[in-house]
C-alpha cells in the first residue's frame, strides 16, 4: 500500500497513513447508533469519512489533531469517501510528517523549543533567567503548535517558534556588531515578546487560528503578556528594574501607538527588539510574496505591506 | 496679632500661623552647629526663615508639608526673613486652611473620600466592590493630596479626589437618562481610571508635581493601574469577567491610541467613562483658562486645547 | 376580527388596522379606470394591495403616511394580497400605534415636543428664548418625525427629538456639576444644534430618509442652520453677541474640522454641546449594537465606531 | 524745499510733505494745555512730533491715515523730532504717494474697483449680477485700503484688491483654455470669495491688521460670507440655484476640511475658484520670498510654504 | 454601401470602413492552415472576424492599430460575424476618423505636436531649447498617441499631447499676469513634466494602457523622467543650473511627499507647474464627471476626486 | 615636550603637536606684510595663533585639515595665543590621531575602505561589482571623512564609512538567518545607499558638515544617487534588471514617502536594506544618547527620535 495523497486517491484505492482532522462530529445513523463524521485532510485536500458504531463513550478526535488512518476509497453520491477500517489517534512515537499535513515551520517544534532553552540557559543574569522560564512555564505546551499570527506572517504551525528562533538568531548578530547592547536582556525579551499570543487567539493544533479570545479583543498580547510577566514575578519573587524593562520591551515592541505600543522603546535592547521583530515579519511576508510570483513578475497587492512585490531577475548578470 | 499673608509682612512684624515648606535643608552654622534653612510660603508669596540650634536627630520638615510657626519678621541684606520663635509640624486637629497656602480643591479630601467610599458601599456586585476597595487601599495615603495631572486639568492638592468625585456626579447623571447602563461597572470604572496616577508621577503632600517616576514613563498609569487591578483581583480571589472589563476600561479610556489607548471602549460602560473623563477635564480646563479672560476677550493659546477660548458677554442680552 | 401583524396573515383572514404606506402608485386598469398600487407595511412585513375604481380628483397616500385599513387576505401568483374594502387616511385622534410599524422613539413626538417647549419657557434670557423659538418654528411640522440621521444613530421616526430630549437631560444633569456654565445658552445649543438636518435631508414620515437635498450636499446642517439662524435673528429684532455665540456652536459642535466643524469650540457652553452630542450619539450606536449581540459575544465591526462591541456579562458577579 | 525721505533727515532741515500717522494721543502739557503726540512715518522710517495748543474739540488723525505735514526738524534728548508748523488730513485731491508711505498694491485702488466694476457689468446674469453688486455694496469703503492677509500673502494697502483683480485676469484665462466654464459664475466667485475678511480682521487705512475681530475669530471669513451672501439674497430678491452655488464656493475655496473648508469643491466652477485662490497667494508668497534672497541662493523656511525657496540663475545659459 | 458604426450593423449588411483591433491572433483551422481571428471595434461596439487563407510570413495586425475593411455581416452560432472580403492596414493618407473609433484628444496629434514644436522654437534660452528637443526626440512616436494616464485624467488616444498642450496654454495665461516668471523655464518643464510616462505604463495606438512597466513600478516616471534628463544633458553638452533646475521640476510637480514628490516645489516655476497641472487634471476629471450627471444633479462618487460632483441648474437665472 | 591637550595650555608653555585648522585668515599687519591668523583645535579646546610674515604665494591651510606646529604659548590681551615657530601641513605618513582632535569612526578609514573593497570583490555577479566599483570611484577621495549626516547619527569624521561598514556586517548576519536573499544584490545597496551624501552636504576634511548643495536641497540623496548610478552603468556598459534593482534600493531605502522615498520597498534586499540602515541609525543614535545619561535616569528629548531615553541599571540582578 503505497503512500498517496488526499488528491491523489481514487474510487477502490486503499489507504493507510496520517491525516488531520479539520472537523469531526459525532451524530446518529438511522437506527440511533452514534457514529461519527469526519473531515480528514493533508495539504493537497479533504476527503469525508464517516466511522460507524462509535462507542459513545469515547472522545471524538480533536479538530487540528493528527490521526493514523485505513481503509478503502468510495464513491457516495458522486463524491469520494474513506470507508475505515481501522483508526486511532497519533502517538508521541509515530512518523507523522505534519509538514505533509499543514503548512508547518521548517524545523522541528522541540529543535526550536530546545534552542530557546539553550539561550536561557546561558544568561548571565539570574533575574532574567528565572522572569523568562517561568513566562515559557506559563505557556505551557500551546507554543509547540502556535503559530505567530493568524494570516500575516508566520502562520503556520510552530509559527511562533519558528518566528522566535529567527529573531534570535537576528539578534545574535546584532549582538556582534552592538557588542554594548545587553545580551540577556535583549534575547529575553526576545522569546517573551510574543507569548501573550497564547492568549490572544485560539489555535488547534494544527496551527489554525479560529478566533481571538475576549481577552484578545478587549486587551491585546502586549497587556496581557505584562500581567502574565507580573504573575512571573511574583512567582520567582524577581522585582523592580528587570521586571519593569522587560514590562516596558512588552508594552513597547510594536514601536508606534498607531500599532499598539503606548510607548515608544525607550532603551537600546527595547528598540533593537522592535526593528527585529519588524525585519523578521517583513522578511517572512515577503518571502512568502515572492514565493507566489513568477519572476520578473509584480504580485498582487500585499495588504498587509499595503504594496506589490516584485520577483528580480537574480540571475540577469549576463544580459 | 492678626492674621497677615506673606505679601503683607513688613520689618518687625509680628507673625503666627501656617505655612507651607517648599524646601527645607539642614545645614552648618560658623560654629559647626546644625541649623535649618527653610523657605516657607502661602499662596501669596515665599519668605526665607532659619531655625537654629537644630537637635540634629530631629528630622527636617518635608517639602509639601504645613508647619505652625511663629517669628518676627527682620530684614537680612535687603531682603525679609522670618526669625523664628516657635515652630512645629502641623497637626491632625490644626484648623490650617490649605485653600490659602496652594490650590486646592474646592471641598475638603475627607469629604470626597467619604462620598466615594459610599458609593462604594452602594454597590450590588460584590465583585466590584471588593475590587474597587482592594484598588483604594493600595492607593494609600496619598490620593488625600494627589493632584489629577501637573499642569493640564485639576493640577491642584487633591485635584485627583475632585476630578474623580466629579465624574461620579457626572455618571449618576448620565445613569438618569441611560439607565440600562451597570451603573456599578460604570461607578468602578470612573473610581479606579486614574488611580495609576499615583505611582506614575511623584508629588508633593500641598499636590505640587515634581517629576515623573521611571514606571511612569516606561509604562504609564494605564498599563500601571492594570497590573495593580490583577494584584487586587489575586488579593481578592475575584477573577474572570469583571476583572477584564475593568481591565479593559482602564485601558482603553484616553479613547485612541493616538492617545495612549491600545484599544478603543469596546463596551458602553468603557465608552462612557472615556467621555465622561474628556468632559470633566476639558470642564475643568476651560473653566481655568477663562477665568483668567476678560469677557469679550480671547485668551492666549491653550496648550492642552490647541486654540484660544473665548470669555463670552453671557449678559449682552439688552442690547 | 383581532389584531394580527403582516407576518401572521395567511390567505382568507380578514384584517382591520393600520399599515404604514411604504409606497403608492396610481395606475390604470385594463379598462382604463384608475386603480391605486399599494404596498403597506408594519415592522414584522409588507403586503401588497390594490384598491379599484380610485376616483382619480382624489390624492394619493404619501409614502411614509399610515392608513387605517379594512380588507381580506388573498392569494394571487402564490404571493398574498390584501383585498381592500375600506381605507382612509390616519387622522390625528386614531389610536395608531406607530411603533408598531416602524422604529419610533420610546416617547411620543408631542411629549418630547411639550419637554422642549418647556424648557424655552424656562430661559431667563429674551434674547435667547426668542431665537430658540424662532428657529422651532422655521423648523415646522416636520421635527415631529424626523429622525436624527439616516443610519448613524437615532435612525427611527422621531429620532431628532429623541436625541435633542436626551440631550437636554444630559445638559441637566452636567449643570448640577459644572453649575457655572450658563444654562440658557447650553440649553439653547443642544435644542437648535440639529434642525439645520431637516433641510439636509428628506424624510418620510415613517423617519425614513430617502436622500440628502442639494444644500445638505454642498452646504451641509452646520452651515444652513447658521444661515437659518440669521434668519431668525432678522425676524426677531436680536442681534450681536448672542447670535454671534449661538451661530459659533453651530458651526462648532462637531468638534473638529476633520468632522465639519471649521472651528473648534471656544467657549465652554460650546465644548459641553459637543461632548453631550458625542456621548448621546455614541450611547445609542453602542446600546443598538449591544443589543443584536449576544452576552459574552463580540459584534461585526460597527461602521460608524470603528470597531467591535462587546456585550458583557453584567452578571457574573457569582463567579 | 525737496522732498525728503524720513530717514534722510537730519537736524535743521525743513519738512514738507505727507507723512503716515502710525499712533496719535492727545496728552496734556505742564501747564495743562492739550497737545498731541504723533508718530508720523513713511517706508524708511518713523519720527515724533507734538502739535501743542490742541484745540481741545478737534479729533485726533486716525492712526494708518495720512496728513499733510510741515516743518522743522529738531534735537531732543538726541533723537529727532519734527517741530510742526502746519499740517492737516490728506485729502481727496491730493497727490500723495501711498507707495510711499506703505507697502501698497502695484496699481490703484481706483483702477483695481473699476477693473471689477466693469466685470460685473458684463455678466449676462442678472442674479449674479445683482447679488455680486449687492456683495460689494455691503463691503463699502473699506475694500480700498483693506490686505488680504495680515502676513501669509498680499500683506499690503489694497492687497485685497490686489489679490482679486490678479484671480480675474487669471480667470479669464481659463476661461479660454476651458469654455466650459460658466464665466459669470466664476467671476462672480472670484470678486467674493474673500470679502467676509473685512469682517474677520481690523485693518487701519494703511493696509495694516491690527487684529482679528470676534467673528472672525469665532465663524472666519468663509462663514460670514454665506451670512452676508444670504443678506444680499434678501436684499435683491434673488433666491434659489444662483445663491446655493455661491454658497458653496464660499464655504469650499479653500479646498479641503484641514483648511477651513467643510465641503471640498463639487462643482468645476468651485473647484476651479479654489485652484486660482491658491495659485495666486502661492505665486505671490514665493515672489515676496525670492526678491529677499540672492541669485544662486536659498532662503529661510518660508512659514506659509513650509519650506526654503530659491532664487535660480536664469541667466545661467552660456555655461 | 454607406457608413454603418457597428451597433447598426445587422445580418446580411455589407460594410466597408475603418474599424480599430482589439485583439488579433494567428491560429490554424482544421486543415492546419494558418487563419487569423480578430476582434474589431469603432466606440459603439465589437465585432468578430476571421481572415482565412493568412499567409503566414505576414504579420498579424497590432491590437490597438486601425484597418480598412470590407465584408459581409453573417451570423454564426447567434452572434454577428463579419466575413472578411478585403482588407489593409491604414495608411498614413487614409481619412481615417480616430475619434469615431476611441475616446481621442479633441485636437489632432499633428496639430498639438506643431504648437509644442512651435513653442520649443521661440526659447530665447539654448540651453532649454536644447534639452526639451533631446527630450522629445528620446520620447519618440509613441508620443502621438499616448493617454495621460490609465484612468484618471486624459484617459484617451493622443490625452498627453491634450494635457500638455492645454496646460501650455494655461502657462501663456499665467506668464500674462505674473510676467516675471521665466517664460522659457516654465513652458519647458510643461513639456516635459510627463514624458517619463511613456517609460512608466504601455498603451497600444488607441490610447489604452494595458499595464504598467518594471520601471513604471519600482521608479515611476518623476525619476525616469529625470535620469532621462541626465541623458539628454550629455546628449546635448548642457550642464549645471538649467538642467538641476529642470531636474527639481520633474522631481516636485506632484507637490508634496505623498503624491510622490520628495521635493515640494522651490522656486516660482517649478510652484507653477505644479499647481497648472493639477487645475489641468482636474478640470478634464470634473468635465468628464460632470458630462454623465444631469443638471441639478450629483455624480457617484469620483474615485479620484474623493468627492461627488454636482452638475449645477447654469441657466436657473429667470426664478 | 610633552604632549598636551590645548585645555592644558599654560602662559610659557612649549607645545608641539598636530592640531585641527578651524579657520584661517590672511590678513596684513600695519606695515602691510601678509600674516595668518589661525584658530587650532582639539577635542578639549581652542587657541589662537599667527603666522606672521605670510609668503603670499602660498595658500593658507585649509578649514578641516590638520596641521604639525610648534611654538610657546603666551598670553595676549588676557587671552592664550600660541606663537609660532614652525609650522607644516599634516603628510601622509604623520603619525596623527585624528581621534584626539575631532569625533572619528572608532575605526581608521583605510580599515573600513579595505572592508567595503574585500566585500566588492568577493561578488559573483560581474554586473554588481562593476556598478559598485564604479560607484566608490566617482565618490571618490571625500568618502574617507565624510559624515553620514551633519547632526543626526554617525556625524563624525568618516561617520558614513562607520554607517556603511556595520551595516555590511548587520546584513551579513541577516544573510544567515534569511540565506535565500541575494547576497550581491543586498550587499551592494548597503555599499552605494549614502554615496549621493557626498553632493548632497559639504564637509570639511574633519567631518564637519557646513552646509546643503543646491542639489542637495533641490534634489537630494537619493535621487542624485540614482542618477549617479545611471551615469555608473553608461560607463561600465551594464544595463537592465541589476540597474532598475539598484535604482529602486536607492529610492526606496527611506521605506516610506514621508520620509522620502517616493516608492516603498519592492523585494525582500530592498526591504532588507531598508530596515538594516534604519536599526543601525538608530542604535547609533540611542548608543549616542545613553551615554550621555546616567543610570537610572531619562535624557532630555531627543529630537530625531522623538522621545526621551532611559539608560537602564542593566547590573540590578543582586536586589
């Protein structure tokens, strides 16, 4: 049994592999049994199965979770349907390529997860050190999938790692040539700078926004972050001047109050956080941009760049 | 001996009643004998004074603060200074009369802090009423004296007590004509918006504003006044709904991030208490900038209104 | 024969009541007797109707006016019809209940008209009763219906004296607060601040508006309501600084030029008018938008605000 | 006896000739007598004098007229003073050089209101007609002395004049390249535009604004001249479309909100009133600027444009 | 066989005429032999034709050129089809009226050619000569039938040479009233203030532009305008002031930063070009807005013009 | 002889050393003999000095150059003087600090020149590097001590080497995180961005901007750059896709029209470049204004940022 695609399957094909679930719903068939509906999908399509006679004491499969999958390719009223034979939600040991599934972040989450660590590991200073693990303690296991944003940049699976990791690695090369910056400080703010995000929207765990939260709307990531960075600190017992930097890094780091920062940055690791952040959601939509235009071509209007882009000639070098 | 104010003294006056430190320094006579340096003020004048043979344990009178003093006035290189008699701190029962010694609020801060303190009482939510005195009692003293802003509206001792009692006459009123408004969220609203103030800027206990504090400028008394909001609903075990919406009225009554709110109100409470606090300082700003205006005439720039204001003939009704 | 509302009506009841005339037309029969083309209406529908044999001398009902009508439901082309054997015009001693067949204002046109007149009684100044009444009476017949504006807020038949009423009420309760503002000419302000609307724009007298008028495009309510105001200065002998002062919060209580007002108010009965105008007008919009939206829910975007509203729950006080 | 500047003169020299009147004040002398105190000047410069023996009936010249003025210079304390043996007001058949005396528009004001005169003349309109004599009839004498700024542009005796007799030209030449255009309509337009500023500003007779009035302040020229427009209605019966499209080139000569304008032009007679409007203050602001400023060179920020101007080398061909 | 426009064009009709490519492609019938396919035009319609039998070593007529054309109307699956007998490209003598097949300038190209010929020839100044025929000579052919803008403003064949030469004439009007700008500077930087569009957008010879170039996109023509400037400089010998003073025309006739002018105008010239050519646009954008509005009626809302447009009564003098 | 800084002269001293010339001045002494006066400086101070009898065939030293000199200082008129005894212009192969007399780069400009010429050849595009090098060269000698601005950032001596140089290495660490931006391309927009500052501003040999071209002022940077490189590609015969790119770098590099880039980045080097030059302004800027503020304190407002600057206690882990 091969390894198809969702648009590759056909009517009598047989299927065994990996897909995820965008919608699952549990009903009843004409003879009152529970069964259950399901919306499975890869990335190249969807494909509808339905799995008879469901213990009704079992949990329905989350929508965003990853399941291992068998059975044969139908027809129903002219559309294809999986009939299942045998199913079961994904493992921590299974192969899954979620790459495969939905648009994900190219490396690894526990790579990424991993790098982070390393860098808090490696402050200097302990206030620093305690205020940024507990915040990733406070996360808790959402950062694994969460993307950065629910369609600007890095929207994706792991986006918001994947997003983090590049800023600091961004920042590590500041840090070479502003070797007066303070390192702690700056990569701290770094890996916090977004976790209010956890908060601020729902994401399955697939990476896909559904909505923003009440404290989204009313409130933001960059308050709630500092009222989580609070709650950090008097958990570590860390008070007064790093606290009161990274609340000003949080509140500041989108630069402008026409873009939600009250205050401007104010310090240098302040501002530097902002430009990074800015370089690193630019140079993502960007890519993403060009990626989808032929070269020598113009895209179409990027709305949240509020221009065109243009895909260069690289190579014209010989004209 | 009468009463004089200080533009009256003359050499060899007599003089006994109160007066406000500005500053206050402990210095060395010839003989190396501490002596302090203090100059004194009502609302009329400053006069210099010496208290010599200082017991050095004693403690300098702070600058803000009323002494009752009693001296003669003499005539030292030209210029008046009081020798001093007698002299101490003023007490809890002194009839001083603050209103002639700085500006101050039109009633007294005992009374205006009672009036909150009922309204208070008066509310059916517990949750907001043990919010909003979780967030009083973190205020502390010094709201008695607090003014409501160094220089734009209720620059004044205890203008932040009587901009906020105002708002709540304000908001009963508007409480008449749109009464499905929660007139406890609203009331809780307006009592808690500017309480921030407090740790966002320092002054003097006669409400003279002397600087902003580091809090102050890298975060400001909006984001200020949401972390103590969170530090009083943990105090208070109070969590959920009512914690966001006073949450987010703190956050979003200037209106506009133009003017330092992330988000606008996003419910009518929120609204109200935005306009209501525009009304009672652009009130209390006109007010003060045509008192100072001739009838017929237009007064110098505004500042903080960004155009002159007219003194209008309101009697011109004969002609 | 009860009370049914259009949504009820199925084929062979009998109706008897009154109907909003959404639009009227007179046509000929195939004989080449004029008939009349009705569609009538109350808040729950519309039915359409023809009434045979017009005696063509005899006036068409104006759009917008109610009819009392008698008649028999029918189908025809498998839509209902109302097959008329009575009607007449609305006359002023029916007891129609107009809110039954469009959005009104919660009180009735003549008590809210009985509130203004009273208040003008009220004024201390000749000057200014005078003027007011003045403008009243240029205003005519219409501001019994007119709505404030044609979707931004008070949207509904009599809405202009809705929002004038409300506003006095506010004017009210902020001259207990503020008692030295002087009460004549607020009063004034609030009452003639919107009737310039009546010449900007056309209004049935269901409050519905069907357009703007060729002033309201190229002058706007602000600009027609000064020259109005001239006019009323002319017919009742009062010139100078009143007029000039009324003529200011006209053109002023817009606030900014931004919003039309080419000068800012500038004096302080000036600046309360705006504010009373923006909170009542912002009171309504946000009330009707809270009201379509279920607690603990978020709104579409609001055009007119700008953003999102969000309905609370008022009373999750227990959690 | 030759003509002399003012700041030729020099101790002993004899006077005679006409002199500007910058302040006049009857004072009284040591023994009681009136006399006053006049400084008198023409564009060079400015010099005392006292007229003694006052007779006490007379008035004293306005300041910004011009008198006929002889007699003998003098010392005292050190500065000139002008001993007058004669003098008397300026009168109508006098040939005195206003250029002289102050700044002035380069032709006549005789020749610029006969300029207009016979443009209005030539309308085949009869309402513009009648509306735009009645205009001019309402602005009186002041029209002849009265500048069209107090400092951006046409900041002189008769700039007003000045100003609109250049749009006319201007205007009739658009009128070639666009016969569209309705002529009468935009003449009319041109001659009116700015005659409000007559009651927006005080000007004495030498072109000279001392201040801005209370309308003026409270309303500006573009609102009181829809009043006075609507007062010229009245007066000659014209109502209707001519009057409503006056209104609007008013109320939109200055094109956009930010500058005064609550409509923007919407009709191409307005649109192209405001073009001409600000073609001619510009060409006029940056004529004044480059005649300060050397070949080759920049000047300071010009206030009004926002920027340096620079005066080119034309001649610079041969390079 | 007389002169039919398209739309009366019905079955069985013969035509002969001048009639405008849309689109023309080679393709091969079933026998593999090449025919071509072309859609062709006059301003009231479009019709289909074949031309059978194509030698393939012709060339397939450019869309946007004008054939002569003879041939029979037949109907061919229900739509009318020309059946081609004989046809030819247009010849430089051909009578051929363009303005019957495409929006066209009212004058012809020849004729606006010759009077900016005409007005390049009478520069007192070599250097300006010099420069503006480089200028022209590198803008080349397609001068002659180039629009002014995809949209906007003289969005028809010919429309640069209508906007160029109708602004020439608005300049011979200015230089009338203000005669001490320099002619010669002023009608160059006219002439050459928009040829950097034939570098910007690409339009066939009807005046259509079917997209914007790499450069129209990444520089725009204000820079390509200049950089071709630096070309016609070295072509020409001309260096130093008239070629910077050009350059800073080119540069600023927007007029400000955000319509694309890093320099506001600096000196008289460079101000009057800008303001000519905004009065140009915007009375050919106004005409053309007000050309499809009845009198006494408003416009939709003009997409450029942010406004709607008001076609006023002219003639509503006798009421 | 020691060395001494010209803040430690002393009446009798012996200096010799190398010294700044900040202005020179023939003159001639009472019997009519040529003499120099002199005003020399270092980072601590200024002293006069003459050289008499001047040869007058030689030239005086020129502003902004330094130069070796002897002498003893004495006193003149209660000021310092130093009298000459020997005297040369600075060589080659002098060992003088610029450092000690004027703010410089922390590096030495041949340094930063073999970095930008390392980097040059290190492309693989041959159409980059014959552009860039084509560049440098027509810079030519005044890029060693040109300033990147006159008060913004980096004005010091070679400031615009120091600008270009970090920001070459700030994109070398970008080129990392974002391995898919073309190397050349990026690196070569960083190379020549400024290069038009050097016709835009003047400067002396220290790095001291005295004032803006006319081309400057007329054009600027950006658009001098651009024609500069047009001018680049004629000479090394390079055209299409690398010019257009490099054209579009340099137009877009200020990211926005307010700031004066007529276009906004278009490609991801373009974006990149924009964001790199800015980060590196503004750390520059902020390094600048933290070290001039003590810890824990706010500078004064710095006006490029708009803002104040807070120098963090970065030490504060103990509390």
């Amino acid at each position: 049994m091969e390894n198809y695609t969702v648009c590759q399957l056909q009517k009598d094909m047989r299927f065994e592999g990996f897909l995820l679930v965008r919608t699952a719903e549990k009903r009843k068939d004409s003879k009152g049994n529970d069964y259950v509906d399901l919306n499975l999908a890869d990335r190249t399509g969807e494909i509808n199965c339905k799995i008879w006679s469901w213990d009704s004491r079992e949990q329905v499969p989350a929508s965003g979770s990853a399941v291992k999958i068998r059975g044969t390719v139908q027809e129903y009223n002219g559309r294809l349907q999986l009939r299942v034979e045998k199913w079961r939600a994904v493992q921590a040991e299974d192969p899954v390529d979620m790459q495969a599934l939905v648009p994900c972040a190219p490396r690894k989450p526990e790579e990424m997860r991993e790098d982070i660590r390393r860098t808090v590991a490696s402050f200097r200073s302990e206030a620093l050190r305690k205020l940024t693990e507990a915040m990733l303690d406070m996360a808790g296991e959402e950062l694994e999938w969460f993307p950065a944003a629910q369609r600007m940049h890095h929207a994706e699976r792991s986006g918001l790692l994947h997003h983090t990791t590049d800023m600091l690695r961004v920042a590590e090369g500041l840090l070479q040539v502003y070797p007066w910056l303070n390192r702690d400080l700056l990569l701290a703010g770094v890996i916090i700078h977004d976790l209010g995000k956890i908060e601020e929207m729902r994401s399955d765990q697939a990476g896909n926004v559904t909505d923003y939260t009440r404290d989204g709307q009313l409130l933001g990531h960059l308050v709630r972050g500092i009222t989580n960075l609070n709650r950090a600190a008097d958990r570590t017992g860390v008070h007064g001047e790093p606290v009161a930097l990274l609340e000003h890094m949080l509140l500041s780091h989108h630069g402008e109050a026409e873009f939600g920062s009250p205050r401007p940055p104010m310090f240098p690791e302040a501002e530097a956080l902002h430009w990074i952040d800015m370089m690193d959601a630019r140079m993502n939509t960007m890519k993403t941009a060009m990626d989808k235009t032929p070269e020598g071509a113009f895209s179409e209007k990027i709305y949240s760049l509020e221009r065109r882009v243009y895909h260069p000639f690289y190579t014209e070098d010989a004209e």
